[in-house]
C-alpha cells in the first residue's frame, strides 16, 4: 500500500531581478524536497499551472 501527498507552491516575482527569483524558488522546492526524503517520501511527478503554481508528488510504501 502506497502512501501519498501533494505540495503546491506560488510563487510570484517580487522585483525585476529574475534570476534572485530563480534561486529564492529553487531554495524552497529543494527544501520541500529534503524534508520529504527524510519522512521516506519519493518523488513520483511534478507539474504546474497558471500564475506560477507548482506541484510536487510525493509516494511512500507504508
């Protein structure tokens, strides 16, 4: 039996500098991720949506 959860971010530009943004999200994804990981969670799909949404899929065998 599988055991699974969702995680949506929004993220949203705050000023006009891209690339601070690519990294302020990128830090919170892989923190989400390393939390995860550590409850025994896979990744198993991502997708995204409109007006910077962002799904992450996770999966573990219980």
């Amino acid at each position: 039996m599988k055991e699974y959860k969702v995680k949506a971010f929004r993220f949203y530009q705050k000023g006009f500098d891209s690339n601070q943004f690519i990294v302020e999200s990128e830090a919170a994804i892989q923190a989400t991720l390393d939390d995860y990981v550590s409850k025994g969670y896979k990744l198993s799909s991502t997708t995204s949506g409109d007006s910077g949404m962002v799904y992450l899929f996770f999966e573990k065998d219980v």
